[in-house]
C-alpha cells in the first residue's frame, strides 16, 4: 500500500495550520477593521462570525489534507496521538515544528493582506482581561482542547462512520469558540497561540508574553488527558465464547 512520505505530511501540516491562522485568525482583526468605531471589543456576532471562520476553515482543511497528514494543524492532537500510540513518537517534532512554521506563515500572511492596523487591532494574538485569572483561563483553555480533541479521537476510531470527519470537528471548534471565547479567545491549539504572537510581538502588537505559558500548558495537558480519556472510555475486552 502506497503513502504519502514523511515531507509530504509536514508540508499539509504547514500549509494545514497557515490556512487555519490566515483564515481563522485573520478574520479577528477583519472583523475588527469592518466595525470601523476603534474598539477592540466584540459583540455576539461578531464572535459568532469568527467562530464560523474558524470552523469553516477546519472543515475545508479535513478534507483537503486530511488523507495526507492527518490533519492534525495542532500540536495538542498530534502529541495526543502520539502518546497513544496512534502515530509514531518520532514524527511528533517534524509535525510540531511544521505547525508552528505554518501558524507563523499564516499570521504575516494577515499582516501582508490587511496591512499594519491588524497589528494595531491585535492580530489576532489570544488573552485573557481582568476579571479573567490565570487559573480560570488554564481551565477554560484545557478544557475547550479536551473537548476538541476528544471529537479527533472519536472521528477517527476506525468504528466511526467514514467520509465526513471534518463536519464534527468544525462543530465541535464553532461550539467551543461561542463558549470559551468570551474567556480567552478559544485558541485550543499552541501553533495558533504562538503564531500571532511570535508576528505582532516584533512589529509592536499588544502581546502579554506572561500568559503564554498559561496558554500552552492547558492545551497540552487538555489534549493528552482527552486522548488518555477516550483510549480508556473505548477500550474494548475480549468476550469469551
């Protein structure tokens, strides 16, 4: 049986996660830009709209790459996954460092399209605001990764109904943004936290440095403890005849 080679997987990996910032970051700040009034607050549409961004662009990337690499254009799937079991441990860097190369790419792309003000308005760059605590942002943030890349693992298991795996997920990512958004931007993924902030930060952008261990801490740990979840919730025993 014929596969893809490891670069070809890192390649849709990289290009994957550019198209989810350019789309789904990106349509943060061109929201902002189209409200014309300066602020940098949204309402429930306008976070209804980036939510469907966000998961239109999953959708569209589950299908286009997913039976190349995966998929994944996260590294809390892909360290998920791997500590599962489900890919090689060897391969999680080159997919690791291929997403964030891919988020990167993706937040200049914003910059290069909506020019310097997207920085102004942010880029995108996920946070938290008093009266929201580290403590509270870690639990929202984990728990909307849990969430998330539970759907991954069951629209994966191979007893799962076949063809549309994308749908689910953009569900479940439309879902998660509207309920934790409000909190801390519903990134759910470390290449798209660290992305925007790796753009805005050297071109002036607000980015609060302090918070990213935060970010990445609960979307790690979110994501292992969703795979370890669901391995054991699925686990299936022999029954003797």
């Amino acid at each position: 049986m014929k596969e893809n080679t490891y670069l070809q997987r890192l390649l849709a990996e990289f290009l994957g996660t550019a198209f989810l910032v350019f789309l789904g970051v990106g349509s943060i700040p061109a929201t902002l830009m189209l409200q014309k009034t300066g602020k940098t607050s949204f309402t429930m549409a306008d976070l209804g709209v980036i939510a469907f961004a966000f998961a239109m662009v999953v959708v569209a990337a589950v299908f286009a790459i997913g039976h190349v690499s995966g998929c994944h254009i996260n590294p809390a799937v892909t360290l998920a996954l791997a500590a599962t079991g489900r890919i090689p441990r060897r391969e999680v860097a080159g997919y690791v460092l291929s997403q964030c190369a891919g988020a990167v790419a993706g937040a200049g792309a914003v910059v290069a399209v909506l020019g310097a003000r997207a920085v102004h308005l942010g880029l995108g760059v996920a946070s938290y605001t008093s009266p929201t605590s580290a403590s509270q942002a870690f639990f929202a943030e984990a728990l909307g990764t849990f969430i998330l890349v539970f759907v991954v693992f069951g629209v994966v298991d191979q007893r799962a109904p076949g063809g549309f795996a994308g749908l689910p997920i953009g569900f479940a990512v439309f879902a998660i943004a509207v309920a934790v958004g409000p909190v801390t931007g519903a990134a759910l993924n470390p290449a798209r936290t660290l992305g925007p902030m790796l753009v805005s930060g050297p071109a002036g952008g607000p980015v609060d440095w302090s918070q990213l261990p935060v970010y990445l801490g609960a979307q790690v740990l979110g994501g292992l403890l969703a795979g370890q979840v669901y391995m054991a919730m699925n686990r299936l025993r022999t029954i003797a005849a």
